[in-house]
C-alpha cells in the first residue's frame, strides 16, 4: 500500500501543476487603484455652485359647461403650480445650466445656494430635444462655478457624485459609479445617456454628475420608475455643444435630412444584402436628401463615420449636427454601397429626420 501511495502521488502532482499552468492569470486591480476614504473634500469643494430651482407656473383650467350654468363660473380660471429641481452654475458671471423639463412653462424661477443666498433667474434659451435649459442670474460678485468635463473619457465603474434637491428637501449628495454609457431612452431619441446608480430621485433632475475631479460628467435627469438606482444623466460633451448654441442664439438649430424611413428585420437586411441601417420609404419633395439623390428603397449605413444601425441612431446622427453643415452619407443600392454629400437642412418643428 506505502508502494502504490508513493507511485500516485508523483502522478497526481503533476497533473494537478500542469492544470495550474494552464489557468488565466486572475483579474487583479492595479496597485495605484486606492478606493476613497471620503468625498467630503469633493463635495465642499463643488456645493457652493449647485442650486435648488423652485418654479412657479400659472396654469388655465377649463371649467365644465355645468359648473359655468349652476353656480356662474367663469368658462376658466387661473391656478398657480410650485415645482422645483436643481441646476448648477458653468461660469462666474451667473449663466447656470437645468433640465428643460424643469424650467419650461415658469412663471417665475427662484434658484437657492447651499449658503441661503436666492436670486430670481430668468431663461436665456432652451432646447426641449434636449432637455437642456440655460438660465441666468444677476449677482452681485463672481459666483463659484463648475467644469464641464470630458464625458467621452468615463468608463463604466469610474466613481461619480451627483448633488440635487430631492423631493424638495434641499442640497443632497449621494455617490455611485458610472454603470453603463450611450443608453437610448424612448422618450429621449436625441440624448445617449450615462447611466448611473447613485440615487437619483424626483427634483434631482437639472443637478451636476460629477467625476472625482470635481469636474461635470452629466446632468443628473431622468429615472425608470420602480427600478432601483438606475439614473440616467445627459453626458457632458452634448451639453457643451448645446449651451453654445443656447447663449448665442436662445435656442438651438437641428440639423435635418428630409426622409420617412423603416427599420430593417434579419429577412429584410438578407433579402437587401445588407448588415444594418435604415430603409428609407419616402423622400420629401425638395429636402436636402433628394436633392443630394437620396432615393426611396435606399438603405442609409453612415452619416460620415458614425454608423446607423436604426431609426434613433440617424435621428441622433442628423439632429446632433447643425443646418447647413455637409455630411458625407453611404448608403446601399441595389446591392451596392454609393456615398453621397447632403447639406443638412433645418429641422421643421413637427418632423422625424
């Protein structure tokens, strides 16, 4: 037995260190990587330049017929609406940057900072694709002010803070990571959003996201109801161009191509030859698309370098750009790939592309 014990255990070794060789080394963090032991130097350095946004509303209800007949009422009235969101301030001499949603309709704006200074703002311009407002106020000295940072730059799982007013409850700090990049929300087809899960709540929408930098990576602004801390921000580098736009101009210009258009199946794209894009179905007499020869049956696959894998991302890739600018779009025919130049045109009010 001693004979046959000392002859297996050589054997039993051997096999057990080759499997050994032959197993991935472990993902391991980098040495550099230290966790932080506190945001709160973060947070004192970038609370002075976040505000709670309190909006008043006249709102004109339509009394009923009957109401109007029995008791004399007017055929409508007048009621006013409180609401309230945050926002932060993107330079020193008072423009501050909110949701759309936030600010659209107001009466009056009232923005409130950490240390109870309150001012009345006023709307400069306002983007409703977007959701982007952009406000100012008269103070009376330099005002602490916030970043806009790379958002390109983020990665899933990079450490971000986002400051609001929740609920209505006042200046509050919540912490999370970067959970995913480029979501699409139906409701949103012109934003691909950072999604993150530090809690966002109801009056958290127009606040800063930011990086352990204490840069702005986003702007905290909508939630999936009945999920659990997943937020969804605009990425900083949309707002950028946005608020550009927003402060010379008062509102911002789309760019558009003048086509009706279908998604493509598995079936339609083997029976085409293609591998993505958008089925164009109908082209608008005189839009920028038929005069670049733009026709229906094409398939559109790039807007430049960006491909088109579906209806949002062309609305995302022709909206994004302004009017007037030239866009080199490939697209197939008959089997073959052409490209041709369109100047983009402007975006009606009531339109898709």
């Amino acid at each position: 037995m001693l004979t046959r014990f000392s002859l297996f255990v050589p054997s039993l070794l051997l096999s057990a260190c080759a499997a050994i060789a032959d197993t991935p080394t472990p993902a391991i963090p980098p040495t550099t990587f230290v966790p932080p032991t506190s945001l709160a130097p973060l947070v004192d350095a970038v609370e002075p330049a976040v505000v709670n946004v309190y909006v008043t509303q006249r709102q004109v209800v339509n009394v009923p017929p009957q109401m109007q007949m029995l008791f004399g009422y007017p055929s409508s009235t007048e009621r006013t609406v409180q609401g309230q969101g945050s926002g932060f301030v993107i330079s020193p001499d008072g423009f501050l940057l909110t949701n759309n949603h936030v600010a659209e309709g107001a009466s009056e704006i009232k923005v409130k900072f950490e240390n109870g200074d309150e001012y009345t703002a006023k709307v400069v311009g306002s983007d409703a694709d977007s959701d982007i407002a952009l406000l100012k106020i008269d103070a009376k000295g330099a005002l602490p002010w916030l970043k806009l940072g790379d958002s390109g730059a983020l990665r899933v799982g990079d450490w971000v803070v986002a400051i609001g007013n929740p609920l209505g409850l006042g200046h509050t700090v919540t912490a999370g990571i970067v959970s995913g990049k480029g979501r699409i929300l139906p409701e949103e087809p012109l934003n691909d959003f950072i999604q993150t899960d530090a809690s966002i709540n109801p009056g958290n929408s127009g606040g800063p996201l930011l990086g352990v930098n204490g840069e702005v990576v986003g702007m905290n602004t909508a939630i999936i109801q009945g999920a659990n801390t997943v937020g969804f921000a605009i990425p900083s580098d949309h707002l950028e161009d946005i608020v550009a736009q927003l402060r010379d101009d008062g509102k911002v210009s789309h760019g558009y191509l003048g086509v009706q258009m279908a998604a493509l199946n598995e079936a339609g794209k083997k029976q085409l030859g293609v591998e993505g894009g958008v089925l164009v179905t109908q082209v608008e007499p005189g839009g920028p698309a038929e005069a670049a020869g733009i026709k229906p049956g094409d398939v559109l696959v790039k807007v430049d370098e960006r491909t088109i894998s579906d209806a949002q991302a062309l609305q995302r890739a022709v909206q994004s750009l302004q009017p007037g600018k030239k866009v080199s779009v490939t697209l197939q025919r008959d089997g073959k790939a052409k490209q041709v130049e369109v100047k983009l045109g402007e975006r009606p009010t009531e339109s898709v592309n």
